[in-house]
C-alpha cells in the first residue's frame, strides 16, 4: 500500500553505535526509510544485522551508555524524535508509537496483573479514570481474542498461555490507538498454530485500526503473507528494498537471494537438502567502508572491497545496494566507468 499521503514516519541517515570493551560497534549505518499510513513493512535479516537497533533506536529504547545514536532525523508529527526530551519520548510512546517485544514473558512485569498493565497506559496517556480504563482493558483483550476477558484481568502473566501472553502484549501496545506500531519478532518464540492466529490477528486488526505497521522478523515466509513492502537488513544498513512482489520476483542483492534459497521447500516425495549462508555477519568496528557482505558473497569483485556500494534503483520502487548488476550478469555500468574492475 503506497498511497499519496505524507510519511507517518520518515528515517534519514540514523545512525548508532555501542561503545564496547573491545571499541565501538556500528550497529547502524546511515538507514533511511519511510513509512506511510496504514502501510505494513516487513524488516528482515540475520540475528546482528541490525534491525531491533534500528527500531530501538528510533524511540529512545536502548540503554545509553553503551548505545550512541550518533546522526540521523527521525521525523514523527512534526517532531525529531532524535531531539526530543526523555518525557517527551515517554509522551509519545503509546499513544503515538506501540512497541510489541519479542518475548512476553520477560516484557510483561510478573507482579502486577494483566488489568493493571493494561490500566497503566489508559490512564497516564489518555487521561481515563480507573473505571474507564478497566472498561477499555477489558474491551482491549476482546479486541485480541482472549476469552473470559473480564476475568482474565484479573489474572497474572504466568498464568497465560505463550500465545495468550503475546495477545496481551499486543493489546498493551494498542491500548492508546498508536498511528505506528513496531513489532519485534513477536512471532518467534511460538509454536507454528499459534503464530499463524497471531498473524491473523494482526491481519484483522491493520484492517480494523489503519495504523501502520512495521514488523521486524527474520521468517521470510511470513513478510511474503503480511507486508506491502520489504526492507532487507545486513551489516546495520539496508542492501535492498522493494515490495514484496518486487523483491521476491527479482531479488537483486546477493544477501537478499540467498536468504530466499535458505527458506526450506519440499518438491516431490521428498524435501530438498536445506540451503545455508556461510560464514558469519561482521562485527563493524568503524563505518563500513566497504561492502560489509563482500566475504560471503560468490560475486565478489575488485570494486566490493574499494566502496560500499550505495541503493542503486533496480526497478519501480525497488533499490539495492550492490555492484554487481543482475540484468546484465556483470558489473554495473557506473561501476566500470569510474574504476578498472
């Protein structure tokens, strides 16, 4: 969904560091993205390469020190959030951005009830009475299918099923109506039956809500089931981005066809032998200077270790960041005109 309207959220050039033992590591590198109303994007990659930082990082959730957002402009209403103050990020938490963590168990503070985590957000954001904010909580969990609702309030998170307990985080991150949800592999931990109604759920309630969405995963399966747009993550910085029926039809960075030859596949009687990327994502000690998948990259070629390639547009709303030019099987044009590869 690419409609006419203004971004609810605009990146541009964020940047964030973690100060180490062992030096700093840039987590991200100059990532800039929009996002527009009642849009879903789909963030996917390997565990370190960057996504929940990139998420985080937007919303002032990482701990500093270590972390550093060092540059970069988040723009959210009118506002920076780059250049907000802590009490003005708590305002807008909630009711202007909803974050669902992966695991529920460890997001969900095990000594308060369910009722009160949902009450908390009403009444401080929304400015309900108790007695308006446990009606609303009540109506929240109905909103995401937990049954006995007005019960289970009462009840605590270790009496809740997995499933149950990722419902229930969702219902914290919509209780204050936010125009942006991020949801961190909310997914990950569930079995697949479970994750399947999760994922109708959200379906339903994108559909219901109209808020935009960003959904961080590394399951391509499940982008291919719920995104309008996919955004591919290695070394901290975007190598492709596209829609989903734009980057699944004709991928055009290596990371990003690689991580569609791992998605398991059965054919015939039996299932093929399953597909692996060798090697490991970097740890970037310094800004990369070059291109950050160059060591596990079959293409590999003189120019990968002299720059890092900028997103080249390789198709209508669709851009990679590589050298190597897939439509013609060779170094791109720009790429040989300016240097002997």
């Amino acid at each position: 969904m690419r409609n006419g309207a203004q971004p609810v959220l605009e990146v541009t050039n964020l940047k964030t560091i973690f100060r180490t033992r062992g030096g700093e590591v840039h987590a991200v590198n100059s990532v800039s993205f929009d996002l527009k109303p009642g849009e879903l994007l789909g963030v996917v990659g390997e565990s370190g390469s960057g996504k929940s930082v990139t998420m985080m990082s937007l919303i002032g959730l990482l701990p500093s020190p270590p972390a550093e957002v060092r540059d970069g402009r988040v723009m959210f209403d009118g506002l920076d959030l780059l250049k907000c103050t802590p009490a003005q990020l708590r305002a807008v938490r909630g009711p202007g951005v909803g974050f669902i963590f992966q695991d529920p168990m460890t997001s969900l503070n095990p000594v308060f009830t369910v009722g009160y985590q949902l009450r908390e957000p009403l009444m401080k954001h929304m400015g309900m009475t108790k007695a308006q904010a446990q009606v609303r909580a009540q109506e929240l969990l109905e909103l995401v299918g937990i049954p006995d609702a007005g019960r289970r309030l009462k009840d605590f998170p270790h009496q809740f099923s997995g499933g149950m307990r990722q419902r229930v985080m969702i219902a914290i991150a919509l209780a204050c109506d936010p125009k942006v949800l991020i949801a961190d592999e909310p997914t990950t931990a569930l079995d697949v039956t479970i994750q399947a109604q999760i994922l109708e759920l959200v379906k339903d309630l994108r559909q219901k809500l109209g808020m935009a969405i960003v959904w961080i995963t590394h399951d391509l399966g499940v982008i291919a089931g719920i995104a309008d747009r996919i955004m591919v993550m290695y070394g901290g910085q975007i190598v492709e981005h596209g829609t989903v029926k734009e980057v699944f039809a004709k991928p055009r960075h290596p990371y990003t066809r690689a991580l569609l030859q791992t998605v398991p596949s059965v054919r015939g009687e039996r299932a093929e032998k399953l597909n692996v990327i060798e090697g490991q994502p970097p740890i970037l000690r310094a800004a990369p200077t070059a291109c950050p998948f160059r060591d596990r990259c079959t293409l590999r070629f003189a120019a990968c270790d002299a720059a890092n390639p900028a997103r080249y547009a390789v198709g209508p709303g669709h851009d990679a960041a590589c050298f190597w030019d897939f439509d013609t099987d060779a170094p791109r044009r720009e790429v040989t005109e300016t240097a002997d590869v």
